[in-house]
C-alpha cells in the first residue's frame, strides 16, 4: 500500500469518446487514496463530448494549450540556458517547430505543478503532450513518466529526448516494449514495465446470462470504435454484405464517431452502407456513453473489431468483461490479449470474406459462443482489471519520489 500521493495526470485532448480507461485509472488512484489533478492539451471537439462523466472531467482539467507569447518567452528564458539550442540542433527542424508550439504550455505546467505542489505527472501520451512535460523537467518542474499505448512512429520527432528524462515508462504490451527498447537504445528508461490497459470488472457484470443467438431469430452484432479507416468498420460492413447474401441474417450497430466530431470519415463510411444497401441492417450511432455501450454489449451475441492494426484494444476488453463473444483481427497487439479459439477469435486484417465465414460459423454453433463467453471473461477478469494498472502506477511514482526526496 503506498502513502497518499498528489500527482498530475496528463492526457491529450481530454476526455475524448475513446478515453474511459483513463477514468476508471483516475477514479482508481482516487479510491486508493490518492489525489489526481488532471491536465490535457485542449478540449476534445464537441462532438465528441459524449460520456457521463465528460462534463465533470473537463471541469477538473487545467487545459495548457493557450496561446500566450510571454508564458512561451518565460519557457525561453528558463530552457536556453540549459540547451534549448542543442537539443533542437540534435533532435531536426520538425522537432524545433513541436518546442516552439508547446513552449507556453510547458511553463504553465510548471507553473501549475508548482502552485498546487504536484511533485510528479504521468503522461498517458508520447506526443506533444510528453514533450510537454519533459520540457516542465528541463526547466526544474516535477519528474514525469510516460505510457506508450501504440507504434512509437505514431508520436512525433524527439522521443529519445522524451524518453531520456522520463523517472519511469510503461506499455501496454510486450510487442511495444520490444519496439520501444530498439530505439531508444542507451535513452531508454531503467524502468520500463509491460502493463496492459484494463476495465472495471464489475461494472460490466451481466443482468442475466449470456444466450447465443437462437434459430429463426437475426443474429444482433455490436462495434464500437473510432470511425476511421484503420478500424476497419468498412470491412465489417462488406462481411454483413456477404452475410446478407448467404442467406444469414444479421444486424450491427457502431458505436463512435470520427474525429472532427462527425464532419470526418463518417461520410465515407455513410457512402458504402448505402452503395451496399445495408441501411436496414447497419446503424451508425455516434460518439455514445459508456452506459449505451454497456447495454449494447448486453445485447448483442457477438462483438466484432476489425482493426487494420489494434496496439491492443479497450473495446475487445470490454466485450469480453460483458462476457460477449469477441472476434478481432491478428493484428499489432491484439494476439496478447485474445487467444484465438480460446478466449475469442482471430482474423486476418483486411479480409471480409474470412470474417463473414467466421460471423456465420459463430451464428450456427451455440456451443462455441457459450464457450468463448465464459474464457473470454475470465481472461480479462484475470489479467486486465483497471485496478492493477494503477497500483502499479502508484507504487512506481512513489519509487520516483522517494528517490527524488534521497537526492534533495
């Protein structure tokens, strides 16, 4: 058990529609004792302000992505005496231009953390919002940590002076660390520890029992994601057209929406749902809360992702916490948390016609579905409660401190 911490949690563009995990990881910091501020780069898009929680979240966070010349000269004068010039000179010109527009958030962080006797902040980000803090660290702000939840290519120039001044790093999968300890070389954390995201157990505890889809009746499929091409809903939607045409009747419905709020890859996704003809068949619901996602997952008789690459994947998590069949793509990450043939299923990427053979296979075959039901749950139940992500959290912050409080 550690000591009560008062810690900074930094997360982009918060709270966004996929960003429940990091409330089940704050709201279990608080519940072991722990005090969380929390800070992000700005806002998310209005439509994508779509939980329960969002509007109390977003009233806790102090946003750092201002504009304010003099808070950016303050940060110069802070950081040019120690590097600032050499640093960029290393690093190449697109990491200059990342400085140059974090500079201002970078000291209201350190003004911030210093006002409100924050002595560490963790990073949910390797971004702009990990420069950020490091930046903070350079200028004699509180130490940092970062978590790596996707490809390292995914966040920008810099990482090696991102990663250099980090206290403490974690991933969420093995695959990751591998990637991670490539390139970071000498620049990587002594502490670098694997630790999957995870859900709330309980929360997703069924009314009644699972039951597969019955004889005569549609079979009823739930997605939830990002509506964007790597999730590959386009590819589901071709499957449920194959599907349709073999004779199997089958409903889905898509949780999430685009990233400009619904102005964005909506509209192409809308377009092939009409040149299939699936507007009977397919809903798009939008940016939902984690309520309506729940009771979909309840409803539905299996879940199904095809993500043309996953780091790893909250929302199979939750499908298999709600104890619903889960078939997912072999792709990034995903292999780590579902088995395929035992926890749930696996299909190649890209592939409709595999994932319609597998949609109507599942739809005869009640003994599988009751099967991948109960292993799917017990694996999450297992390995991927939320709580363990932030004990270990807290328990390495407060290594990070104690050490810091033996150097002072």
């Amino acid at each position: 058990m550690t000591h009560p911490l008062r810690v900074g949690y930094l997360v982009p563009q918060f709270p966004g529609q996929t960003h429940i995990f990091f409330w089940r990881e704050i709201r279990a910091l608080e519940q072991m004792g722990h005090e969380v501020m929390l800070f992000s780069t700005r806002p998310p898009p209005p439509g994508l302000i779509s939980h329960g929680w969002s509007r109390e979240a977003m009233d806790r966070t102090i946003y750092l992505g201002q504009s304010e010349p003099l808070r950016a000269l303050a940060a110069m004068t802070r950081l040019v005496p120690r590097g600032l010039p050499i640093w960029t000179l290393r690093e190449g010109p697109v990491f200059a231009r990342d400085v140059s527009l974090v500079l201002a958030a970078a000291e209201m962080l350190f003004s911030e953390t210093k006002r409100l006797g924050i002595g560490h902040v963790h990073v949910h980000s390797c971004g702009r919002a990990a420069l950020i803090a490091a930046l903070c660290r350079r200028m004699g702000g509180p130490s940092y940590s970062l978590t790596l939840h996707g490809p390292l290519r995914d966040y920008g120039p810099g990482q090696r002076f991102k990663w250099r001044g980090a206290a403490f790093g974690t991933v969420i999968t093995q695959t990751l660390e591998a990637e991670l300890t490539e390139a970071l070389g000498r620049d990587r954390p002594e502490r670098l520890l694997v630790q999957p995201m995870g859900v709330d157990i309980e929360r997703f505890a069924r009314p009644a029992p699972y039951a597969p889809v019955s004889h005569g009746q549609p079979m009823r499929l739930f997605s939830c994601g990002r509506l964007n091409m790597v999730k590959g809903h386009q590819d589901v939607m071709s499957a449920i057209r194959q599907l349709l045409d073999l004779g199997v009747d089958v409903r889905l419905e898509i949780a999430g929406e685009d990233d400009e709020g619904g102005t964005g890859y909506r509209a192409t996704l809308e377009a092939h749902l009409k040149q299939l003809h699936l507007r009977d068949h397919v809903r798009l619901l939008g940016a939902v809360d984690a309520d309506v996602v729940r009771q979909k997952l309840f409803e539905a008789h299996a879940f199904v992702l095809a993500s043309w690459s996953e780091p790893l994947g909250v929302a199979y998590m939750e499908a298999m916490a709600a104890s619903v069949p889960t078939i997912g793509t072999d792709a990034g990450g995903v292999r780590e948390l579902i088995q395929d043939g035992r926890t749930g299923i696996l299909v190649p990427p890209r592939n409709p016609g595999a994932l319609a053979r597998v949609i109507r296979d599942l739809s005869g075959n009640a003994e599988q579905a009751l099967r991948l039901s109960a292993a799917g749950h017990e694996h999450v139940a297992r390995h991927h409660r939320s709580e363990l992500g932030a004990d270990l959290l807290a328990r390495e912050i407060e290594t990070t401190l104690d050490s810091e409080r033996g150097r002072g």
